[in-house]
C-alpha cells in the first residue's frame, strides 16, 4: 500500500490523513480493489475552483484541499480513493456509485482509521524502542509474549 503524501492540510493533523489514507487504501485492497503503482496524494493550499478533491488517472496523483475540515477531509479522502482504486462503473454512473460506496464504507474505513490514529505514537515507540532497546545477548530466539491470547474472533468460522 506504498503511496506519497505532499503538504500540510490546514484543519486536521497529517496524521488523520496517513489514516484515513491508509484505512480507506486497507478496506478497498481487502475487496481487491488496489491502488495504482506510485499513488500519489496532495494537499493542495489554493486550489482553483470550490472543488474538494480530485483523481487524475493520467499521472496516479489524488488532489485534496487543504483547507477541509475533519468530515469533508475524511469523505473527501474516501471518495478520491474509490474513484483510484476502483476504475470507471460504466455509463453515466460515476459520482452516483463512488459516493454511495462512500457513504456505505465511511463506518468500516472510520474504525480502522480510529484503531490507527489511537495508538499512532504508542506504535511508533514500539517500532523504535525494538530498534534501539533489544539485543539478543543469548542468541537469537522467539518472544513469548507473542503467543499470548487476546480474544481474537472468527465471525465466519464455527
């Protein structure tokens, strides 16, 4: 799910769009629906027109304002997203079907983006105290902790 993110949007924290990004990027790819090679995105400060967000297939680069608030960014996200990663629906059905999927995804893409931005930090402290902090004095070997039951649940498997 490698993509490029450039600017610095207004009302919301970067790490609110690398998210939602990532969640709406994660619930599409779940359903093989795939981001382009080189995805880019852009948060755009002056943007021409009162437009939100847009796709462009023809260089892989998603424009968003800069300027949303937390909702507007979140649906805007989303919806460039599908418009990316899901190719034309056909006929004259464009914004029709990218923004009722919008509207039926936002809930699921908005619980992963809160499980991601809740432990955003607690995560990344993980990452570098496991870079700096351990060394396997006695060889290497397996964590235990690793094995320890959570609660994890199958919905679909009896």
């Amino acid at each position: 799910m490698p993509f490029t993110l450039k600017g610095k949007p207004l009302h919301v924290s970067r790490e609110f769009v690398r998210a939602w990004i990532h969640a709406t990027l994660s619930v599409l790819g779940y359903h093989n629906k795939l981001a382009p090679q080189g995805l880019t995105l852009v948060l755009v400060w002056d943007p021409p027109g009162d437009w939100m967000g847009q796709w462009s297939e023809l260089n892989g680069r998603v424009d968003l304002r800069a300027d949303l608030g937390i909702e507007d960014m979140a649906t805007t996200i989303l919806h460039e997203l599908i418009h990316a990663c899901c190719g034309p629906f056909g006929g004259d059905t464009e914004e029709k079907c990218t923004s009722t999927l919008t509207a039926r995804l936002k809930p699921t893409v908005a619980a992963v983006a809160d499980a991601l931005l809740l432990n955003t930090y607690k995560n990344a402290a993980y990452f570098a105290h496991t870079r700096l902090s351990y060394r396997a004095t006695s060889g290497d070997h397996y964590d235990t902790d690793e094995d320890q039951p959570i609660g994890v649940k199958d919905r679909y498997r009896r």
